[in-house]
C-alpha cells in the first residue's frame, strides 16, 4: 500500500520493528505469522497465544521460529521478547499487559474470548487489530468507545473482505463519487452447510472445518457486511441482503441489478452475489457532475449512473501487516464504526430445533446468521448469531426461523452480552437487552 510501504521502510531502518502478539495458531495465524518473521522486516511476531502448545509450536517452527519458548509467567514472556526468543503461552492475558508488545492481532474468531482479551489489552495501551469479524460485527462499536477511552486503536484488517471493501469505498469516494453499493462476493452459498459436509475441503488446505462452514453457510459474509455498514453507514435492502443471488455477467454491468432512486432512498446498501468470476469486492458509485460523468465514459466505466469499481482478489493474511502498520505508524482504522451498529448479524435456525437443546457455536450444525438492519434486529428482540454458543432453548423452533432472546436461556456471566447490552443502551438508549443480563455481574465502564 502506498504511504505504508514508506513507513515501514523507515521503520525498518531504525532497526525498532513493530512488536506484535498474535491470538490464535490456526490457519490464518500461521499464515500472518510466516508472512511477518520472512517478509515484513519492520515487524516482529514476539508471541503466540494458543490453549494447545503444540499448535504454537507448529504455526512458530512453519515461519522458522526454532526451539520456541512456552511462557506461564510475565517475567517469562518478557523475558523472551528482551532476548529475541520465539515465546508462546496458554496464558492470553500475559500478552495484552506486555510492555514488550505494540500490536495485538486477534485471529480467533471468538466474541467472548475476544471481548475480555481486548478490554485488558486497552487498558495496558495496546493497539488491536481484528482478523474477528464476528467479534467487530455483534459488540465492535462498544469496543471502539473502549479503545477511544484509552487512547488506542482498534482496526479490522486489509485483506479479509471488510477491509478489502473499506479500502475500496474510501478511494472511490476520494475520486469524487458517492459509493451506492459495497458487495463482496462468494463462490458458494447453501446454509445447510455443517462441518460434517465441509470437512473435505478443510482438510484439503489444513482449515477448521467449523470456519469453512461460516463461509459456505453465509454467516461470515453477513459479518463482514455488516463491519462495512457500520462502518459507512449504509443498510441491508432486507434481511439476508441477496441470499445467494448468482450473477455470472460482466462485473461491469452488475449495476444494472439495482435501482438507483432505491439506493439513494437508503442511502446506499451492503449486498453480495454469488458466482462473479474473477471478482472479489465491488463498489458501484454515482457521479453527481455530468462533466465528470464524460470523462468516466471515454475512460471505459460506461455510461452510468452507477460506475462499477472492483477487486479481483482476496489475500487475506499477506495484507494484514498493512493494517498492523497503518495502526502502529499512522494511527488509522481500517474499519472504523461511525457510531452505532447499523446493520447486525441474527441468528437463524438451520434445522428444526427443539426445546432444552443448548446451541453451538456459529459454523456449526444448528444455526446460521443472516445480516439484518439494527432497527428490526432491535425491534424483533433477534438473538445475535455471534453469541448463540450456550444458550438453551426455551421451545421449538423451525429449521429457517429467526431466533429470539425470547426464545433462549443466555448462559450466566457473560461479559459479551453485558458489553453488547451496554451497546444499546450507549447508542440507541435502549435498556430492554440489560434487563434481560441483569443476572451477569455488570462490568464498570466510566462513559458507555
């Protein structure tokens, strides 16, 4: 990324690289983390969270990190980043009070676990960099007024879709236009899916088949769109945007499927398709000049009013460390919540469930999420599908019926439901969700 790449060479001269902590030693952390120690010279990955030892190990002996050391106290973990020894601990918390640590990146995909690593990280003036949309989508606006608290930044990353749309949106309005549409785009869309269905392709390329699961049953595009709304401001046209609508025409011409007095009406939209070829993101933005719309014909964009902007890629991991240096050198978010939730994901029944069953986790067999505007999530009283892991349910519901707080027990003690509680209650002034947490213990927070 121009600008970055400068930093990071200035940073690298000064031979005081980046110090970054990585949460997780799954596929994308392996990944990051070869990607960091063998190509980014202003960076240095000084520690890995993992609660199996032997995954940090592998993710750490992958990027040719030999003879890691496994930390259980402060002192051993600083201990080993003074000393330029590969570390890793069981521990978490150990990471986000480091002095030794600049930038947290969480790869983890969990909300609960991410919600107290990240408090802790900001209190100890950590900066935090998300490869979790579902933690950014279900509570990431409190979380924002967190890390504002404490002087820290909080960012999604380049790469994964979210980031790769902001990117977008940001240099499309640069440009002068006013951006309509953000669409990501997917090979494959069945809700159905389960880890039992996908665990071919997860073993093909050593992934978890639950995440792969996310991906094909459309629970982690509707987080990712939702990231984009909350941080554009734009909406979902309804619940579960396009649900798996191909479209295998030009790129290009994608416009055509939308109607432009809609659009400005919402005030743009999130959406997605299925099937685009050789696309990954998309941007579809109007010019208000028709001098300027003169220009975009004769330079091959068509004739309006919605001018196609797209990305054929998707890189994930080899982007992260832009995000880590836009965050640690040039203290900017890449998705950055304008204020409130705009768009949320809710959780929706893949197959009929019955009353007494506790749900699992999103990316499994019993629940899938679909993107829903914050007013009808809010108004419905939906269940959020980043915190359905847990929760009993009180009746039957129908395979495809969108669950309910109402319909569920939460799980004692959570602080994610107390933190996405005080999320109403700080935006919306809203205080229906706190009632329904009041037996968790409230965590104190001066201003939310």
């Amino acid at each position: 990324m121009i600008i970055v790449d400068k930093a990071l060479q200035a940073r690298a001269q000064e031979g005081n690289p980046i110090k970054v902590a990585i949460l997780g030693a799954g596929f994308m952390a392996q990944g990051l983390t070869n990607q960091i120690v063998n190509s980014v010279p202003a960076m240095s990955t000084v520690a890995i969270y993992s609660r199996k030892p032997q995954k940090a190990i592998h993710v750490l002996n992958y990027s040719g990190l030999e003879n890691p050391i496994e930390a259980i106290t402060q002192s051993q973990l600083d201990d080993a980043i003074r000393d330029g020894k590969p570390v890793f601990t069981q521990d978490v918390m150990l990471l986000a009070r480091s002095e030794h640590v600049n930038v947290i990146v969480d790869t983890t995909g969990s909300v609960e676990f991410g919600a107290h690593v990240l408090l802790e990280a900001f209190k100890h003036g950590k900066d935090v960099v998300l490869l979790n949309a579902e933690l950014d989508a279900t509570i990431g606006p409190i979380l924002q007024t967190y890390a504002d608290e404490h002087g820290v930044i909080l960012s999604a990353c380049d790469g994964d879709e979210a980031g790769l749309q902001m990117n977008l949106f940001r240099w499309v309005k640069g440009l002068g236009l006013t951006p309509r549409v953000m669409g990501n785009i997917k090979g494959l869309q069945d809700p159905y899916r389960n880890p039992s269905t996908q665990k071919g392709f997860a073993e093909k390329w050593g992934q978890n088949p639950a995440m792969v699961t996310s991906f094909a049953d459309g629970s982690k595009i509707s987080f990712e769109q939702a990231v984009v709304a909350n941080a554009t401001g734009m909406v979902v046209k309804s619940r579960g945007m396009s649900r798996g609508a191909e479209y295998k025409d030009d790129v290009m011409k994608i416009g055509k499927r939308y109607d432009i007095e809609e659009l400005r009406r919402l005030g743009g939209i999130v959406d997605y398709v299925v099937g685009t070829p050789l696309t990954k993101v998309y941007c579809l933005a109007e010019h208000p000049d028709p001098k300027q719309q003169h220009y975009l014909n004769l330079y091959k964009m068509g004739d309006g009013p919605l001018y196609s902007f797209f990305l054929p890629y998707h890189l994930v991991h080899f982007e992260v460390p832009n995000s880590i240096a836009r965050v640690a050198l040039l203290r900017d978010s890449v998705a950055r919540p304008l204020g409130g939730p705009v768009v949320e994901v809710c959780a929706v029944a893949k197959r009929d469930l019955q009353a007494d069953e506790l749900l699992d986790d999103y990316g499994m067999y019993m629940t899938y999420g679909e993107a829903v505007n914050a007013d009808e999530m809010s108004k419905s009283r939906y269940l959020p599908e980043g915190l359905v892991e847990g929760c009993k349910l009180k009746r039957n519901i129908a395979r495809d019926a969108v669950l309910t707080y109402d319909d569920v027990e939460l799980p004692p003690s959570r602080l994610a439901d107390q933190l996405r509680a005080q999320q109403y209650r700080h935006f919306r002034g809203e205080t229906w969700l706190e009632e329904l947490v009041t037996r968790n213990e409230p965590y104190e927070h001066s201003k939310a």
